[in-house]
C-alpha cells in the first residue's frame, strides 16, 4: 500500500478527528465502497458519508448490514434497485409550485413500483427487525402511480389518454398536417422545372421547398432560407402557409393542455410530499446497508463484534487497501495479521525493520476501528471483537512545512500536544496511533521523551499502538504490565520482512546483519560493532531469539493438540454413532422376544382353556384326565415354571476373556488389566477403552469381582508452612489453555501443595475463569477463591487455598 504524504496546511480548517480519519485514508476506502453502490444517488451518499460518533447508531447500521446480507445470500437472485431513481430534488421543484417533466414525473412513478417491491421482499420483523422497523414506514402511493402511467407513456410523452381534449387537439393536428401535405405534393408536382430538390425541408417548424433563385420572382410565399452559395431559396408556397398558421395555433393549443396536465401531476407530487421523501429516504438508506453488505463480502469480511471495553481480538485481518489492490490490479495477495488486544493493556510497542510493514499494521487497525463504527464488516477470520472508540487520534507521516517553519520533528510534537489536549475533554473510549514516536532528533532524546510520552498516554489513553526504533522502549513491558511489545516477523535466511506480527517479542536489530548482506566493507561493520555495549546487545538479542524460538514451539505444539483434539471428537462421534446403534439393536431384540413370548402365553392359556372345557366335557374319561394332567405339567415347564439361574458372583476377569460393557451393550475383550486400581483395558472393535469393574460383566450376566488388597497411600505433599506473600513458587499460569488442560496442570501442583496457590488465567472472555472456578469449587480440600490483589493481576488471577 502506497504512504501517502500529508503537510499541515492541507489540514486548515479541520479538527483533530477530522486529521486523524483523513491520516487513515478513509477517503479512499470510500470511494472503493461507492463502487459497490446500486444508483447514482447511493454512490453519492456513500462519498458524503459521515462516520458516527455514538454507539447505538454504529450498532443499528451493523444490525441493518447483517440483516440484509443474511437475506441476499439466501435468495436465488440478487436483491435489485431497477427503477429506483433520486427523485428528492423534483419533490422540491414541485413543493415549491414548479412543474417539472414527464420523464421526471414517470421516474417518481417507477420508484414508486420498485419501493413496493422492495417492502414486499423486506419486511420480516422476526428476522429483519432493524430493517422492517424503517422498511414498514413505506407508504403505498398507488393511486399516484396509476395516474402517472396511464398519463405518461414509458418514453416519456404524454399519452392521449390523459386527458379528452388533448386527444380531439391532436387528431386535429395529425388531420391538418395531412391536408397540408397533400397541397405540397401538389405544388411540386405542378412546379418540377423550377424546384431544384424535391425534398420537402424544414425551417423553423415550417415546411419549404427549396427553389432556383432566378426563379423566385415566379412564386408567392415566404422566403425562410437560402443556400450558402446564394443559388437556391427555402420557399413555403403561399398556399400552405395559411394551412401552417393553422397547424401552428393546434399545436400552441396542444402544448398548453400538456403543460396544464404537467402541472396537475405536479401539484399531486407537492401534496403527497413529505410521503414521498421518507419514501426517497428509506429507499437510499436501505440501498446503503447492501452497498456495506457487498462490499463486505467482496473483501471477505465477517461482522464484528461491537464493544464498549478497550479490547481487540482481530484474527487473520488483511487491510482491505490491499485486498483491493490484489483483487483490482493483481498485486500480491496479502499477508493477515492479528492483533490481540486485553483490557489491562494499554500500550502496544511495535518493532522492527523498516518496509517490514510496522506502519502498515498501525493504518490497519485504525481504519478496521473506522469500519466498525461504519457498520461494515471487517476482513478477518470469524468475528473480530472491535471496541467502539469515537475517538480516533493519529500521528502518521511527515508534518513538516515550510510556511509554518515546522521541522519534521516539531511537526510530530504539535501533533502529539493537540492530541494530549484531546484525550483530556474526550468522552467514551480512545484510540492514539502514532508512527516512529520520538523520532526526527537527537536519539537518546528522542527516547526519552517517547517514553514519558507513552506512559503519559497509557494513563490517559485506552488504547495506543506506537511504531519505534528504540531499544529501551521494547524493555518498558518488564517494568509495567501496562505496556505489551509486538515486532515484525523477519526472514534471517534471506533477509526480508515477513509482513507479520509477533506478539509479546520485541523486534531484535538487523541493522548490522543486513548492512553485511548488502555488502557493506567488514572493517566499517566491526568498527560500528565496537561502538555498541557488545555484552547487553548480545544478551538482548539472545533473549530475543530465545523467545521466538519458544513462541515457534508453542506454535507447532497448539497445533498438534488441534489435531490430537479432532481425532478425539472423531472417535468420540464414532463411539457414540456405536452406541446408539447397539442400543436400537437390543430394543429391537427385547421388543421381538417380548412379543414372541406374549403370542406364547396367548397360545399356552388357549390350550389351558380347552383341556378344561375337555375334562367338564361328559364325554371325559379317566384316561383322558390322566393325559390332560400330563400336558399341564409341560406347559407349567415351558411357561410358567421360572428357573433361577444362580449366576457365579465370584468370577475374576483376567485378560482374554470377553466381557459385556453395559454402556455400549456390546462385547469386547479384556486385554491389559491393573489389579491394583481396579481398572481394565478393553478392546472393542478398532477402539479401545479403560473401564472399571462396575462398568461390565460377563458374557452370560456374571458379576466381575475381585478382593481388592488394601493400598496404603504414602502422602507426598510437602508440609511447610506457606507464604501468603506471591513467589514463582505458589503461582502457575494456563493463560491460552482449554479449560481441561489447565485443570490437569494445577491438579499436579496441588497435590504437593498446600496454602494460597496464585492462578494466573487472564481476562479473555471469562470462560477459563469461570471454568476454573466451577470446577475447583467442587473440591473438598480448596478452602476458598478470591480475586488477587489489582497489582498481582486483580481479576486475571485467582487465590486457590488449598487445606
């Protein structure tokens, strides 16, 4: 992206704010927002467009954004603005009792329609509340339309049907015109010897026939014209000029009910006026929330969450300057950065080479704040969190100027005053972005003054974000958890930037390293070597290095844990895809031998019934009661008689027998077994899984036991007396961690532990905290929970007293 230069005498007349958007180029991001635009009059509203300085209106154009962007990727057509026109200014016209055109009066009726249309496609207040709660205000002007369209034809003339008089005048007219043509005709056709064109000409309304000059002495008329060269005249024969007086009254006589129907269509605009501009209003406010919409989708934008903390979590962000100049002009597609942002920071320092994309970054965050505020989406992964800040303070570019005889570096301070002055009467929340801090004169001055700068402004600011070369600035973060350092990633290997951010490392210096690259003599760089405090720079850049090192491997470790974790939740699925199956399974299997049984009994008391009736029968002899006897018994064997199966409860699973998991209702195998937890590896299909010894039994319903020995548990907590004051010692951070993974890190510590255990969490979103909370809550030997102390982390840390 292109720097642009800004001089102070461009900035006359304008506030702080004002300077400071005009610094972030809000400009330009506007012009490429208007392209996106449906109508002339939308394209200019958009340019005209004024950033808001209050939340719930930032808010409502967000909703209005959202709303619709939802409704048009949901339809199979893109939402149209045909026939929509800017009729405002004809409105005015006819409020003011002018007339104004049927082609302009037929753009009021088109737009009409279309707003009709529109509110039809809109109105939904359970899924599009903020947009149906202005889109429901559309008046339906019909009966003007009507009137319109059966009086205006759709190429703008004025149809005969307006009105009776105007149709008898113009059937007049056409009637006359026929009577006159047909005398022309006959002139030329008696005339053929002295016409010197039988073209029939027009001047000035009036039909001529173009004679020779020597002839015209011949011929009684009116001469309107003659040729260049003086050899022809332009003659209306004096027989159809009485016949052209005629037509020429009609016709004054035709415009004059044109204009009288004109003005009666006008005076119905003036009377439905303030209708008819709310209908205007609501139409360009509809078009400029799909005007955002696209846009939004065009640089890949997701809608961001609107805060009132000075908090940042932006994700994956690309500066849509330079999306636009990938998508428009083929540059190289950019490189996202993030920016992470906390409640308790207040100051970030940004460092490293230049062109490394410091300034970049810097203009990136300001104009993503911009956006937000504007109700667009911002180009990142997910939702960004954006704090609303009304006030946005820049110190960009060079402030140098002649005529104020201002150097490079006064120019920087006047700057930085007017915005200290600022931030003293502001109201709501702050943004102060200031490029090379300090820099433009003496170095160690320089430093100096920029840091009493900026902890002058993490008092009074709640956000600054300040790009420097100064060492001692990159140390500020040691000495106060106010400030945070971020550097620009650079590429040792071939020595170039990286274009990205990384967070909680100073930059290291490359002066040297890349003065060698390029070339520069070895006796020059070891003398320049021997003026810096070669044991300080050495340790700092060690340490440096060290922490991009171990930021790397943090990097490659989240990343196996994400894939470990999406291996787990597809195993999980797996299992429980596995388990509902089973269980329809065997509630088939019950089900079919419940109903098996019930037809059995049904059967076996049938025939019960029927050796009854047999044996009341007097037919019946005794050797017939004894077989009915005989049958009886079998049918009590089969069906009545319940045979107890003692099951053997003193069975020991050992490894290779197959056992029954109750959860699962399915078999497995017994493949590892620890007798002295309890526990037993069990291989089930292509899954394996630990269980204790009340989660199975045997194939045939055995129960599992075992004469489990006593354990004797050797405590191994150490027993101190504890410090109630904070050391390394008592205090364990799981900042970045799930919830899961930072309760399996302090249950290690607790268990040789006992007293105030400091738990570092961070603020974020809360849910670590909360998760944290709920869960040591529930254990018996945590005594308490309470927030630390404001200068040990206040609500970013939380005191465990372990018993």
């Amino acid at each position: 992206m292109k720097e642009r230069s800004h001089y102070k005498n461009s900035f006359k007349h304008r506030s702080l704010s004002e300077e400071s958007i005009s610094l972030l180029e809000w400009e330009t991001l506007k012009t490429h927002l208007s392209s996106f635009s449906s109508t002339n009059m939308g394209k200019n509203a958009i340019l005209e467009f004024e950033i808001p300085t209050e939340y719930e209106i930032s808010k409502r154009l967000l909703q209005e954004t959202i709303e619709i962007n939802d409704l048009e990727k949901n339809l199979d057509k893109s939402i149209s603005f045909s026939g929509v026109f800017d009729i405002s200014k004809n409105i005015e016209i006819c409020s003011k009792g002018g007339v104004i055109t049927s082609s302009n009066l037929l753009e009021i009726a088109e737009t009409i329609s279309a707003s009709r249309d529109l509110k039809k496609l809109l109105l939904d207040f359970e899924k599009r509340p903020f947009i149906s709660s202005f889109i429901n205000r559309l008046i339906d002007h019909h009966e003007i339309e009507k009137v319109l369209k059966i009086g205006i034809e759709s190429n703008g003339r004025i149809s005969d049907r307006a009105s009776e008089k105007l149709a008898k005048l113009r059937q007049e007219l056409l009637s006359k015109k026929s009577e006159r043509r047909i005398l022309v005709d006959k002139f030329i056709n008696n005339n053929l010897n002295y016409i010197q064109d039988t073209t029939i000409g027009d001047r000035y309304g009036r039909p001529v026939l173009a004679i020779k000059v020597q002839f015209a002495e011949k011929f009684k008329g009116i001469i309107h014209d003659s040729s260049s060269s003086g050899n022809t005249i332009y003659l209306e024969p004096e027989s159809i000029v009485l016949k052209g007086n005629n037509i020429a009254s009609i016709e004054a006589k035709v415009a004059g009910e044109e204009f009288k129907l004109l003005k009666e269509w006008s005076q119905i605009i003036s009377d439905n006026k303030k209708s008819l501009i709310d209908m205007a209003d609501i139409l360009l406010r509809t078009e400029q929330s799909l005007t955002r919409s696209r846009y939004s989708n065009w640089i890949g934008g997701n809608a961001p969450i609107l805060d009132n903390n000075p908090m940042v979590n932006l994700i994956g962000f690309s500066h849509p300057f330079l999306i636009w100049e990938y998508k428009k002009k083929g540059a190289l597609k950019p490189i996202s950065i993030d920016f992470h942002i906390n409640r308790t920071t207040k100051v970030v320092a940004i460092t490293g080479p230049n062109t490394g994309g410091k300034t970049a970054a810097l203009k990136g965050l300001g104009i993503a704040l911009l956006m937000a505020r504007s109700g667009l989406f911002i180009p990142s992964i997910k939702n960004p969190t954006i704090p609303f800040c009304p006030n946005i303070f820049v110190d960009i570019g060079d402030d140098q100027s002649l005529e104020g005889n201002l150097s490079t570096f006064s120019g920087h301070i006047s700057r930085i005053k007017k915005i200290l002055e600022s931030l003293n009467n502001k109201e709501g929340l702050s943004v102060v972005l200031l490029d090379e801090i300090g820099s433009g004169t003496d170095p160690s001055e320089g430093t100096a003054l920029a840091i009493a700068l900026l902890r002058e402004f993490a008092t009074i600011s709640d956000i600054t974000l300040a790009t420097t070369h100064y060492g001692d600035i990159k140390a500020l973060k040691y000495t106060d958890n106010r400030f945070e350092n971020v550097s620009v990633a650079f590429d040792e290997e071939f020595f170039k930037p990286k274009y990205t951010l990384n967070w909680g490392i100073p930059g290291r210096s490359n002066a040297l390293s890349i003065s060698k690259r390029i070339g520069i003599d070895e006796k020059i760089l070891n003398e320049a070597s021997n003026y810096l405090k070669p044991k300080e720079v050495e340790n700092i850049n060690n340490i440096i290095k060290g922490l991009e090192e171990e930021r790397i491997k943090q990097q490659n470790s989240a990343e196996k844990a994400a894939e470990l974790i999406a291996r787990t939740e597809i195993l999980h699925d797996e299992l429980k895809k596995n388990y509902e199956f089973q269980k329809i399974n065997a509630q088939k299997i019950q089900e079919s031998e419940r109903q098996k049984l019930s037809k059995n009994i049904t059967a076996a008391k049938k025939e019960v019934i029927n050796l009854i009736r047999k044996l009341k029968g007097k037919n019946a002899t005794g050797e017939d009661s004894r077989l009915i006897g005989i049958r009886l018994k079998e049918i009590e064997k089969e069906h009545l008689t319940q045979t107890n199966i003692k099951k053997n409860t003193s069975w020991r699973p050992k490894i290779g027998d197959f056992i029954k998991i109750k959860s699962l209702n399915s078999t497995g195998q017994i493949i590892d077994l620890d007798e002295k937890t309890g526990s037993f590896e069990v291989k089930c299909g292509l899954f394996r899984s630990t269980l204790s010894i009340d989660d199975f039994e045997g194939i045939h319903g055995e129960k599992p036991n075992l004469n489990n020995p006593k354990i004797q548990v050797n405590s191994v907590r150490e027993d101190f007396s504890f410090s109630k004051i904070r050391t390394t010692k008592n205090t364990i951070d799981v900042r970045g961690m799930r919830v899961h993974e930072a309760e399996m890190i302090i249950e290690e510590k607790m268990r040789k532990f006992h007293g105030p255990l400091w738990i570092i969490h961070g603020i974020g979103t809360g849910k670590l905290k909360k998760g944290l909370r709920l869960w040591l809550s529930g254990l018996n030997y945590v005594d308490k929970i309470e927030d630390a102390s404001n200068n040990e982390g206040g609500a970013g840390c939380s005191i465990a007293w372990i018993k």
